[in-house]
C-alpha cells in the first residue's frame, strides 16, 4: 500500500466531518485516500513526500499537467481584479470565440460551472425545442448527476435485463418511476438495437445524449456503422444528438464527434475547458441554442448561475485552450500511439489475457482478452476487478497514478521517458506477476 502516515492522519479526521471520508464519490480509497500536497507539471507530490506520474489529472481534466504557467499567471492576475462580478467581463468571449472557432457542431455556447450543470442544461434545451419529455442514452455511460442520465449508469449484472431491450435501471436509492419512464436505454454500438428502440420511442424522445467514446463503459470506440445509424435515425425522427464530450473533447482540435462522424445538434464541455478552474459550456447550433433565448425578456428556456461565466474560469479555460495548438494535440496523439502499441505488443508476446482500448491522449486496460464494445462486455467480474486492483497498487508501488477501472490519460508535460516508465512497468506485471492474473 502506497499510502503513508500522513494521508491516514488526514483521513481519521475527515471521518468526523465527512461520512465517508471525503467529499466526492469517486475518490480513490485502498483503503484510505492519498492526499496530495502539491502537483507540478505531469506529477504531483503527496502529503508523505511521494512522488507520483499522475495518469489521472483529475479525472481527465487537466491536460497541461499540474501548475501549468500560462494559467497559474493567469489566474493569479486575475483574482487581484476580481473574482466575479453580476456582469459580463470580456474573458468570456474569448474563450467563447475560441471554442465556436475550433469546434463545427457549435455556433453559439453558454457556460456555466460543471459538467453535471452542462448535461443538465443540454437535456432541459432538447425537451424545450422538440417539446418532449424523454431522452435516450447509451448503457453505463456517466454524464454526471442530473436524474435522467444517471439512469442505467451502472448496475450488477442481475438487473441489466434483456439484450435486445435494456432495462432502464435507477442508479440512486428513491429514483422516481417517473425518470426511468423517461430514459430510453441503448447499448453501445447496437446498431439495429439503437435503430429500433430509437424508432419505437420517437414520439415522446427530445433527445439521444451519446459520449462518443463512453469511459465508464469502456472508453469503446466507435464502429463507423454506429455512428451512422445514430445520426440518420436522429434525423428522420426529428430527436436531437446531444454529444457529451465533457471528457472526450480532448481527443482532438475540434473535439469529439468531429474525429468520429458524430453530427450533434448540442455538444456539452467541461474539464479541460476551465484550465483546472470549475467550468462546463453547451453548444450547438444557433436553431437549437435559441431556446436559451435570442434577447427577449422571458426565454423559452431561462438560464443562468451565480458563477456561470466567472471571470477567474474564463482567463485559466482561455490561457489552457489557447496552448492546446495542433502541436499539442499531435505530442498528445503521438505519446497515446506510443503508449497503446507498448501495451499491445507486451500483452501479444506474453500471450495475456488483458486489452487496452482508448484513442488520442486517453487509455483504459481491460483484464479480459477480447476488446469490449460496451458496457457489458466491459463491466468486470469480481476476479477482474481485483486483478485490476492489483495492478493500480503494483503501478502506485512504482510511482505512478493510474485511474483503477476508468480512463487513464496523458498531458502535454509528458515525455517518451514517461511513456516507456508507464509500459514498462505493465510489462514486468505481465512477465512477473502470471499468478495475480492467470486463475
Ligand atoms: N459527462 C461526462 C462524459 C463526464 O465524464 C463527466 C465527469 N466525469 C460529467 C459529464 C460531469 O462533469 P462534472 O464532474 O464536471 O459535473
């Protein structure tokens, strides 16, 4: 166990103040969380004086690593001029131009503070421009915490129901009937499943929300089949796309759905836009953007958030995203390439029962033998998972972060040194450690 005496220090106290422990479900405990002290570039320190390469990033979000100047600077200036104000300030076009200059799918945007808020907003912008009630969305996907999508985000494998017609399954205790009414679930990559159910259900489906390589239900690429059946049928059903790309937008300059084929009507954003500030954004195209209004009084769909837009998330989203050049987007792509095929060829020589799927500066390794192409056939068993665990201590052990189960990625500060550390350290599991993964 990597974690030290200081972080269990830490951890005793926060049981009095937090139920369990902290704050955010998807804090990484074994048994206890590290706590950090510091990060710096591609690495952070913890409060035991540990250093570790950080293939987490808070959860994908930070794509220059940690204290990345441009936004530090940025920030720091800012915060002496104000931290937020109940008027607009000129960041936010910027890095409103910014985003609807790169990205096709988006002619207008509006931001507010977490991605969560982003999908919340997006589905609410379906409901108001089709006037129906219902979404569908694609099985174990996450989209954060509004109650429509957190429907059939994961479950056990007792309740998942039909393959041909997934159930919709509650995620939180006291979910009303009436939201599992209105999910649609689909299972990625189910080209005549999606057709069907999408069909059958299009007079009451506002919207498809759809992450174009779901993370928590594989991080699976897309078939080109897939992506087709997904637009036409959206279109001659009159039901908007909406892309999620809150973590996926980094996988290139125009995003997500560009790199796929994908052709949203609404695309929501987060992570990486804010610079590692608090952020999320929806776009789209300005017939459906309209809802949020076009300058009367009282909107379709009124808008806002105390925080929406605030000047401090502006200049770090900004200082981020301006950095992120297609130099950057190539380094990233070429670490990712190099990492991947690292993992392949290790996995083929020691004939392994592992596969590694991902794309762009984003990776996940899967204990099985076959690639998934959704989320059953990505979900774990319990053998999996702990041979899973073991690899997460085994890599914390060596100095490095790795996310346990959920997407891995890279950042800019990331060197070929640090690639090479990361397969060999999976390399020497594979040749050292057959006991932990062969049962
Ligand atoms: N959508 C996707 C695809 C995500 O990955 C996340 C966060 N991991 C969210 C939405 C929610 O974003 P936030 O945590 O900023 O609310």
């Amino acid at each position: 166990n990597a974690t030290g005496p200081k972080s269990a220090e830490f951890f005793a106290r926060a049981g009095k103040v937090f139920g369990d422990g902290t704050t955010r479900v998807t804090i990484e405990k074994d048994p206890i969380p590290r706590y950090i002290a510091n990060g710096e570039g591609a690495y952070v320190t913890d409060v035991d004086g540990r250093r570790f390469l950080d293939l987490n990033g808070n959860f994908t979000t930070l794509i220059h690593g940690h204290g990345f100047k441009p936004v530090a600077d940025a920030v720091a200036h800012q915060i002496n001029s104000g931290s937020c104000f109940a008027n607009p300030t000129e960041h936010e076009l910027a890095l409103a131009e910014l985003i609807c200059g790169r990205v096709p799918a988006i002619d207008w945007l509006r931001f507010v503070n977490t991605g969560t808020e982003a999908v919340l907003f997006a589905v609410k912008a379906a409901r108001a421009y089709t006037g129906r009630p219902a979404i569908a969305k694609i099985e174990g996907a996450y989209h954060g915490a509004c109650d429509w999508v957190e429907v059939s985000q994961s479950s056990t494998a007792d309740n998942w129901g039909d393959p041909t017609e997934p159930a919709s399954v509650p995620y939180y205790r006291g979910t009303p009937a009436s939201v599992l009414d209105e999910v649609v679930t689909l299972r990625f990559n189910d080209v005549e499943g999606c057709r069907r159910l999408l069909a059958k259900n299009a007079h009451r489906l506002a919207a498809i929300i759809i992450d174009p390589t779901p993370s928590r239900a594989g991080l699976v690429v897309p078939d080109p089949e897939f992506v087709e059946a997904i637009n036409t049928t959206a279109r001659e059903f009159g039901i908007l796309i909406i892309a999620d790309e809150v973590l996926n937008f980094r996988q290139g300059y125009e995003g997500a759905s560009a790199r796929h084929g994908f052709t949203p009507d609404l695309i929501t954003l987060g992570k990486i836009i804010g610079g590692g500030l608090p952020i999320g954004a929806i776009g789209g195209s300005r017939e459906v953007m309209s809802v949020f209004g076009r300058g009367e009084k009282r909107p379709p769909l009124p808008q806002g958030g105390t925080f929406s837009a605030n000047p401090l998330s502006m200049v770090a989203g900004l200082a981020a995203m301006k950095a992120l050049d297609h130099a950057a987007f190539e380094h990233l792509e070429n670490l990712g390439t190099r990492l991947r095929h690292r993992f392949a060829s290790d996995i083929a020589r020691h004939d392994a029962p592992f596969t590694v799927t991902g794309v762009g500066s984003l990776f996940r390794i899967h204990p099985k033998r076959l690639a998934p192409r959704d989320f059953r056939e990505a979900a774990m068993t319990a053998v999996e998972a702990t041979v899973i665990n073991q690899l997460t201590r085994i890599y914390a052990s060596e100095g490095i972060i790795i996310p346990n189960g959920a997407a891995a990625c890279l950042s800019t500060p990331m060197t070929d040194a640090d690639i090479d550390h990361v397969g060999d350290v999976f390399a020497d599991f594979l040749s050292s450690h057959q006991q932990i993964y062969e049962s």
